[in-house]
C-alpha cells in the first residue's frame, strides 16, 4: 500500500483532508447549511483543485518532488486520473496472504464499462470484492472493504465514483473513486437489520438512494459528502408491494427516483417535508391484457413519463394524471403518476431497460439488445446466437467515429442530418458471459465465460502451474495461474461436478460428479482416458489418488468409501473397480493416502463425522471386497472435521486432525493414540479443510506451514502447532461459505473455491510475514500468558501459581513435619487436581489424553517416560486442552431442549430423578457415592455434619438433602444458579466450564 511522507497509508491520507476540504467549500459557496458538500464532490472530481485555494502551489510542489513521494497534506483522491491503478509499480505485500485474482463474478449484477477502446477495463463484483479488470492487458485491481457478499452496486455517469453496498451483519455502503481505487466515504449502520437491496446514485453523483433487504424495507437517501451517518430522509413501505430491488434516479431531477419489485412499482420524491412517495394500481384488468412482471423502470429523457420494462415483453408508460400540467412542481410529484398505457415492444421477456442519450434500449431473456426513439419506434438491434438472458448493458465513454456508423439508422422525428449514434457497450448476461459490442462495425467478441452456478471443486497440478476449477453447471475450465490463462475447458451435461484431484504424476484428473460418476481424464487435454465410473449411490464428495498413482478413492454422501485400481489390460494401462464399503454412519470428512512406514505401499484412512478413522487394507482387498484394517474412535465429544498427514518434525510420525472445538490434535500413525492436544486458529468458525503448504525453502527444510479454511476464511499456521495463536493468519475470502482449497505445486499460492458465490480466488502467499508477525507476538510463554485471564500479572495467573505450589506440598503430604525438597516440578497425578481447581473439568477420558501426553512425550526419543510437569508446561498445556470459549448460558439451555420436556409454564426442565439417572448412567457416569458427594459439596452442606468438612460426611442423610435442595423440575438457570452456583450474567468467565463437565462430560449429551 502507498504510503505518505509522513507515514500515512493512502486510504488515511485520502481521508484526511475532508473536513479542510468541507470548510473550504463552504467558504467558498458563501458558507450555507450544506452547500459545502456539493462543492467537495467538485473538488474532488478535479485533479486541478481550482476549487480551493492554494492547491495549484500544492500541485505544483507535489508534482515536483524527485523522489515521487506524496505530499502528507494532499489528498490521492485528488490527484487521481483515470487508468492510473495499472500505471503504479506493484506493491509491495504487506499479509501473510494477498488476493492476487479473482476467477468468475457475481453474475446476478451488472458488469461496467470503465474505460474502452485500447484500455478495456470492466469492473464488476466478486463475492465481497469490487474486481476493476483490465481485460486486454490482463490485469486487475480489488477493492476490498466489504465483509459481506455486495448486493448491490452502481457507477455514476462519469463512472468516476462507485457505490457499493452488502446484507449481512455489519452492512456497509462503500463509496469508491474508481481512479485510485480509494474508499472515500463508508456509511456505517444504513440498514442494520438485514443490509441493502438495491441502490443508486444521481446524475450529478451527489446523493444516494438505497432500499434495505428487510421484510420492511426502508428507502433512505444519503448526501454522501456529508461527514453524518444518518440519511437526508427515509421512509419504510409497507410488506404488499414485494421486495423492491431495483431503483434509479431521475437524470433530470435528482429530487426524484422510482424503484420497482417484481409486481409494483413506486416513484418517489424528497426535499424539505421529507420522503414521498406513490404506488400507483396496475393489474391485468387495467387494460384487459396481461402485464407480466416488472424488470427496471427509467425516467423518460423528456421528464415527463417514465416507463417500466415487464416479462411480457410489454413497456408500461406511467405519465402525469393531467398532461395539460405545464408546472414542473406538479409533474415531479409522486402521487400524479398514473400508467397511461401498455406498448408491446416484442414477444420475449424484458430484462434490461435503460435510457442512453436520445434512445430507449432494451435487453431480453434471447440476448437481443434493441433500440428504440422516444416514441418507442423500433430503430435497430444486435443480436448474437450464443448470447444468454441480459443482466446489464454498460455503453462506452466515447462514440465511435460518424463514419462509421451505419447511416441506415435513424431516429424518427430529428433530421437527418442527425445520424443515430450508438457507442460499443458491454453486455453481461445471466449465465455468467460477457461480451464487447462494436457497434460500427456490428462485432460480438467474448471477453469472459465463467461458471453460472455453484463451484465446488478447484485442484492445482502437481509439477506446473496449472488449476483446475468444476462447477455445478459442468463447466469444467484450466487456467494457467501464473499468466491468468484460460487454456482449456469441457463442458459435461449430464451432472454437476462436486470434486477434483490430479494425480502426484500430474497425467490424470479425476472428476466426481453429483450422480455418482467418476471421469478420469486427460489432465491436458481434459478427454476421457476411460469410461466413466459409476459405482457410488450418492454425490461424490471427496476423490484422492494415492503417491504412485496406482489407486483412486472417493467417498459419497452415502457414507461410502469406493476405491479403483489401475490395471494392465491387453498390453495397456486402464482403470478398474476394486471395491466399495459403506464404512461410515455419518457424513465422511476426509479421504486420505499416505505411504507405508516401511515400505512404498500406498495407505488409506477416512476419517467421518461419526469420529471414526479408519484404515483400509489395499492389499488384502480384492474385488468388491475392501478389507478393513483399523477402525479407531478418535474422539469422545467433538466431531473431527479435516485430516493431514503431519511432515516428519520429530523422530515420531503424526495424523494431524482438527476437530469442531477448535482443537486440533496429533495421532501417532501406527498406534492411532492421542498424542498431542492443541489449541487451533479461532475464527469464528472451525477448521473445515487443511493443506500442508509444499514449500521450496532449501535453507531450512524442517520449516513447514499448514493452509486452511473455515467457514468463511482462509489462512496459514506455521509449524509445529502449538497453540500458539500468534503462528496463525486467516482472512475473509468467500463470505457465504468456502467450499474447497488447493495449493499450488510451488506453495506460492493459495486457492479458494467459493461455493454459491461462483468465484475461485487466488492468494499469493508472504510466509516472511507471517514470521514476522509471530516473533511480534513474543517467545516461550509470553503469547501463552496473554491468553490466561489478566495476564502475567493478573489474579487468574496467581492464583495458578499458588495452586500449583499447593499441589506440590500435598505431593509431599500435608502433615509432614519433616524437610521438604523445594522443586519447580509437580507430579503428573496432581494435573487434573489443579486443572479442576481452575475451572477446568475435563472427563476422564481427557485426564488419560493429558497424562499420556506428557508422560511419552521424550519417549521415542530417550526411552523414557515423563514423571513430572513444571508450571509453563502446566499453563500450555492447560490452555491447549481447556475449551476454546468456555460454556455460554446458551449452550446449556441448548443441552436443555435436549434433555429435557415442557412443564405447565412452557419452561424447558428435567425432572430431578432423571438428572441424577442420567448423570449415573449416560457418557462416563458417576457413582451414586460420588454423586451424592458432588452435589453436596455444590450445595454448600454435609449431612449429619452441617458444614462442608469431608470429615463430617454422612451419606445415610444425603438423599434428604439433596431432595430439600433441589427441586423436583430443574431448568438450565437453576442448574447454573442455584446448583453449581455459575454466574448467569457472565457465561464466559472460567469458572462456566463446570457446567461442560458435569452436564456434557459426565452424561454424554
């Protein structure tokens, strides 16, 4: 990113000057309420900045600087001309991951002509990317700001400002200048509820009009260049006029605008009394003919009628209730207009409607783009056969040459002497195509073909830099990333793709499809190198070939697992069906070869939501028969989610796996025994897939680093893993879901496939910076103590300590009188005692997990076990294991709805009998003798004693008590409150985990 003199980012610099800006305006207007706003947006339009005093020395001096730094004081945005995003030096990487290209966009809105002519540039929206996309010299910019997916967008008419807006939690509008590619102004909170539908921007570029996303939707208008987050005006309209997600403003009259749903339309009109607004009646039997639904309504070039486009082909022509009104005040009023008419135009439904200078210009479900005059008098049309529905028609700034243009065409009414001038235009269209129209010259080029639904799959080739992308639609299409080429492409009509794999050789793709094929293809020239499988009864969900390329394995939402052999046959390679299994109960998450340790025989594991990994034995199995080798319970309450063979760090070797508690864990290979449990990347959703990083680093071969995805990011953690949180980096990349991750052979790059957003991003990878950021993030244990309640030098952490040292003198028993050996050491039996002291209850399957852990960690390489912990060994280790967030009140009710049923007062509760069954006998049950002790102890009494002393325990009264105490219904706030004594009004604090205990632990829920 730029940065000033002064050190200043260029979107902090941008922002600056604002408010001098402002006073200058207003200075310069005379001072009035808001005039200065209007002339900021001049100001900012010129790169001249004639508008403010001083700026030419400003200029002057900027301009002469030899070191082509920036003046801190001067705003880029000033400056700014059009093409200049391209002319800059490439910046320098400042993330651990950078988006370096977007594959596909947002086919459901508008694809923009910027510049044209020798500067190609198109800007449209990819997932919650702005792409400004240089076409002819095969380059792009992004602008990046949204967290959401953008909705909406719009360009003013001298495509300098963009507007752009999204639905979601946090909702922002962006306002862009498309020249220097700098955020001028984020309206924060416009529509809180449920974002934006629909948006525009006026002729003159000063205000904005949106439409929130919401059952009730509400229409602000914004002055933009006012430094407010509150609009001008607003009103909400009323749930029966549809959900209106199309508006525009009067070119004419900024004061007026019109917006349509699919079955009403409104116009509206603002000022000084507000917003206003009419829905004026129109139905079928207005004019005894069928209207159809509504597409885009325009403002008619004469101001005086505006007209709506319908899927019946038809044009509605609203105009004034009384024609003969000459008052410009009476015609703009919102309630006057009336439809005065119904112009069948043409057969095929309308898409498109727009004005473009004298003429009104139409697009349809057939691809025809039509001209018509004012009179709605046809003029011409350009039509191409492999041209979808129309979703935008974007016209060049500049007309081509008189000459050139067809002197056939004419506009009736005007002379002749005036020829109809149509400029080239973009057109997008529905299915994902974008085409260049030269008008003169009546010439359709295809500038993109992406996919039009769901992408799924993206597999990069193991030796060049190739990737392959599938999509729902059965477009699948290779690119070479590094030059941004589209090489080659097969379209498959019979299924959607769900999944890619190349093989380690680089000579097959293997493609599984949604009906249950299975493609293995050329991976050059994408033919088929056999017959197409079909052995699996549901979607292909995962599909792997193993190191030597001798098997391929898929998995399928029936929970099976399928496995094919390359066979020789008649002299020649081809590929058979081995085998098939239905392996798991739940969904299966990975499939995975690896290599034998002692030999160079392939091995395949699954690993399925029912917490089973299992391994199959390739070489005992035979036809239709799949030998299983181990199957292993790999957790107790988590749910693996993703699977990864660990690089040889140490003399040991691992099965990296990651699971939906953020945790992710490392299994010996051989024995499948729990032998480390870390603390993973937290945000804000699990790891759902991970990749270990192909690095080329010679100088340091033991360096590895773990690519993943969650939810909705993608990201990095350096290895080893070891909870520590500031080795890992993740970023938003596909906001409505990531569906699949590949890397590239080199480990130069990063690949996200988007899902419903139809999009594949490439992410250029800066390990330097994330290793700059861990060691920013201190050493040994200081990450670690910022992750303890108050610190270093917080309560929670003396309070550690003196627990420790507690556990260290009950070691060396309480009573003894005789001298002690001070050591910084505790033995392994006194961890889960101090763990419990901290609010950490874990089961007892936990407390093995933790000692083994520990007691073998040296093992493999010294032959000997670990007796003892010291207190940084504690705290990692109390923080890797401990839950990620603790236990929220939500949670427990959650475990509620469960567990429990609804009493007379429609409260979720479980009867008191059940719950101390269920403790007794679900998940690691208790003893009664234990139970009784427990909840005595919560409760604060010993019966027979009347205090809690364990020596005053008598059990024989324990059953009354506990009877008095608790009550015959218990719900999930007398449990916490009354029972284990938690703070309701503050879930997240330690001492909440003994709720997970004792009602997830101990009873399975």
């Amino acid at each position: 990113m730029e940065t000033s003199q002064d050190g200043q980012t260029a979107q902090e610099v941008a922002m600056l000057p604002k408010q001098d800006l402002l006073a200058a305006a207003k200075e310069k207007e005379g001072a009035p309420e808001d005039a200065g706003a209007d002339a900021l947006l001049d100001v900012l339009r010129s790169p001249s900045g004639t508008g403010i005093p001083g700026y030419k020395e400003q200029e002057t001096q900027q301009r002469s600087r030899e070191d082509g730094q920036r003046d801190g004081s001067a705003s880029l945005v000033w400056a700014a001309t059009p093409g200049m995003l391209f002319q800059e030096d490439k910046q320098t990487r400042l993330h651990p991951l950078s988006l370096s290209w977007v594959f596909g966009y947002n086919s459901s809105l508008g694809v923009h002509c910027l510049m044209d002519g020798e500067d190609r540039v198109l800007l449209y929206i990819s997932s919650h990317t702005v792409v400004i996309h240089d076409t002819l010299g095969n380059r792009q910019y992004h602008l990046q700001g949204h967290t959401n997916v953008i909705s909406c967008l719009c360009v003013s008419e001298d495509r300098r400002w963009v507007a752009t807006a999204d639905r979601g939690p946090d909702a922002l509008i962006i306002v862009w200048d498309s020249y220097s590619g700098i955020p001028v102004r984020t309206i924060f909170d416009s529509h809180p509820e449920d974002g934006v539908s629909a948006i525009a921007i006026s002729q003159d570029a000063k205000y904005l009009v949106t439409i929130s996303a919401g059952t009730v939707q509400r229409v602000c208008v914004w002055k933009w260049t006012l430094p407010t987050e509150k609009p001008m005006c607003s009103t909400e309209l009323r749930p029966e006029f549809g959900c209106q997600d199309y508006v525009i403003f009067n070119p004419q009259n900024s004061c007026e605008f019109v917006s349509n749903s699919k079955t009403q339309v409104i116009f509206y009109l603002w000022g000084d009394a507000g917003l206003e607004y009419s829905a004026p009646l129109l139905s079928n039997e207005t004019f005894n003919t069928v209207v159809g639904q509504f597409s885009q309504s325009i403002f008619h070039f004469d101001n005086s009628q505006a007209l709506t486009g319908t899927s019946a082909g038809k044009l509605v022509v609203w105009d004034t209730v009384s024609p003969s009104t000459t008052s410009k005040e009476l015609r703009v009023k919102p309630h006057s207009m009336k439809a005065t008419k119904l112009v069948p135009v043409q057969k095929d439904s309308l898409t498109v409607l727009m004005v473009f200078e004298s003429c009104i210009v139409t697009g349809d479900v057939k691809g025809q783009v039509k001209f018509y005059n004012g009179q709605l008098e046809f003029l011409t049309c350009y039509t191409h056969s492999e041209v979808g529905p129309i979703r935008s028609i974007s016209f060049s700034k500049t007309p081509p040459d008189p000459p050139d243009v067809s002197p056939a065409c004419s506009i009736s009414g005007i002379p002749s002497s005036q020829p109809f001038v149509a400029r080239n235009f973009i057109l997008s269209t529905s299915d994902a195509t974008v085409l260049h129209v030269a008008t003169d010259r009546a010439n359709v080029e295809k500038v993109m073909e992406e996919a039009k639904n769901t992408v799924n799959a993206v597999a990069c080739h193991p030796r060049q830099g190739l990737i392959a992308v599938g999509s729902h639609c059965g477009l699948l299409k290779v690119w070479d990333y590094q030059q941004t080429k589209y090489l080659v492409s097969r379209v498959f009509t019979e299924a959607s793709i769900q999944c890619l794999s190349y093989d380690p050789q680089g000579y097959f793709l293997a493609a599984g499809f949604t009906d249950g094929s299975v493609y293995i293809l050329d991976a050059i020239s994408l033919h088929s190198s056999c017959k197409e499988f079909k052995f699996s009864h549901g979607p292909i969900t995962h599909i792997s070939f193993s190191h030597d390329s001798e098997y391929l394995a898929t998995a399928d939402e029936k929970y099976s697992v399928t496995v094919y052999k390359r066979v020789l046959r008649n002299g020649s390679r081809c590929w058979e069906h081995l085998a098939g299994l239905h392996s798991h109960y739940k969904p299966i998450r990975s499939i995975l070869f690896g290599v034998q340790l002692d030999s160079n025989e392939p091995r395949l594991l699954s690993l399925g939501e029912d917490r089973q990994l299992i391994e199959y034995d390739l070489n005992s199995s035979s036809k239709d028969h799949l030998v299983v080798l181990h199957k292993d319970r790999i957790e107790q309450v988590a749910v693996p989610l993703c699977l990864a063979w660990y690089p040889q760090l140490s003399t040991e070797s691992f099965i990296l796996t990651a699971n939906n508690c953020y945790k992710m864990k490392l299994y010996n290979t051989t024995t499948k025994m729990c032998r480390k449990t870390l603390l993973g990347p937290t945000y804000g959703s699990p790891l759902e897939k991970i990749q270990i990083l192909p690095t080329t680093n010679t100088t340091d071969p033991q360096k590895y680093y773990l690519a993943y995805i969650t939810k909705d990011k993608v990201g990095l953690q350096i290895l080893p893993v070891d909870g520590n949180p500031h080795k890992s980096a993740a970023f938003i990349c596909h906001p409505d879901g990531v569906s699949d991750l590949a890397t590239s052979y080199d480990g130069r790059y990063i690949f996200t496939a988007g899902g419903n957003d139809c999009t594949v991003m490439k992410w250029e990878v800066n390990l330097n910076a994330l290793d700059a950021a861990a060691s920013l993030g201190g050493e040994d244990l200081i990450p670690f103590y910022d992750l303890l309640d108050g610190g270093r030098e917080g309560e929670f952490f003396r309070e550690l300590e003196d627990y420790f040292y507690y556990a260290q003198l009950r070691s060396h028993s309480i009573d003894t009188l005789e001298t002690r050996q001070v050591s910084t050491h505790i033995p392994l039996e006194e961890i889960p005692s101090v763990m419990r002291a901290m609010g950490f209850y874990p089961s007892e399957e936990k407390i093995e997990d933790i000692i083994n852990e520990v007691k073998f960690s040296k093992y493999v390489d010294t032959g000997e076990q670990v007796t003892q912990i010291n207190l940084g060994d504690f705290i990692k280790l109390y923080i890797n294991h401990r839950p990620a967030f603790g236990l929220s009140m939500k949670r427990i009710q959650s475990a509620f709805q469960v567990l429990g049923y609804d009493n007379e007062n429609g409260d979720k509760v479980i009867d008191r009998g059940d719950l101390l069954l269920l403790l007794q006998c679900r998940g690691e049950h208790m003893t009664e003798d234990e139970l009784v002790q427990c909840l005595t102890t919560l409760l604060g009494k010993r019966p027979g004693g009347g205090g809690s002393d364990p020596d005053t325990y008598d059990p024989s009264g324990a059953a009354a008590l506990i009877e008095e105490a608790i009550p015959a219904e218990i719900t999930a706030e007398i449990f916490t409150a009354d029972i284990l004594g938690l703070p309701i009004a503050e879930p997240e604090k330690r001492a909440v985990k003994r709720a997970e205990s004792l009602l997830y632990e101990d009873t399975g829920a």
